[in-house]
C-alpha cells in the first residue's frame, strides 16, 4: 500500500511540473492597467504594455485587438524567447469627449492564462 501511494504522488507531481512547462507572459503592470489620465483631444500618444517571457519556450502573440476602431494595437511580429522582454504598442485616437475605459484582448500560446487570453485595460479622461 506504501508504494502505491508514493507512486501516486510522484505521477501527481510529474503531471503538475509538466503542466508547467511553455511560455508564460507576465506584464510589468500588476493590474494590466494603463492610466492615460487627463488628456486632450491633440493627444494622441502612443501607451505601451511591457511584459516578459518568463517561461521556457517561445512566446507568440497571435492577436492582440481592441473591439474599438479608434484604438490601434500593434503586436510583436516575431515571437518572444525565454527571458526576454517585448510590448504591445496601443494608441488611443481622442475622437470624442468623456471617460475612457476600453479593453484589448490578447491572444498567445502563454500558458499561465486561460485559453491564452489575456485582458489589457485603458483608462483615462479626454477633456
């Protein structure tokens, strides 16, 4: 009965490490948040989202789009390799007065996400 049960464990414990096993993505902004904050209809500067690779294979970001046509996204082109740093670009076009507080949608093959979807979030105000 002993060895079965070490032999339990050592299979759950060789499941869980390999499970771990890729690419993981993890942003320098905890919250995944950038804060425009009050900005004028002129500016149209470009935001970035900074992350990593903190896995161990390479990381591809597949998609990377807002549902706003006034929000433009610009993804890595090439993919990501372990250790090293990339960004998501993302401009937002000031058309309109108000709050802004929108959502990008992320796509990769990291596998700390689920279905490897990340949301990244804008938020600010337009005078």
């Amino acid at each position: 009965m002993k060895n079965i049960n070490i032999f339990i464990a050592v299979v759950l414990f060789s499941t869980v490490g390999y499970c771990q096993n890729g690419p993981r993505i993890e942003f320098e902004d905890a919250d995944n948040t950038i804060d425009y904050g009050t900005t004028s209809k002129a500016d149209n500067k470009v935001r970035s989202f900074e992350f990593k690779n903190t896995g161990n294979a390479p990381l591809l970001i597949t998609r990377a789009e807002s549902t706003l046509s006034s929000i433009v996204v610009t993804k890595p082109a090439s993919a990501i390799m372990p250790g090293k740093k990339g960004k998501i670009n993302i401009k937002y076009n000031n058309l309109t007065e108000g709050p802004i507080r929108k959502t990008i949608t992320v796509e990769s093959n990291a596998v700390n996400y689920p279905d490897g979807r990340v949301a990244l979030r804008i938020k600010g105000e337009v005078l």
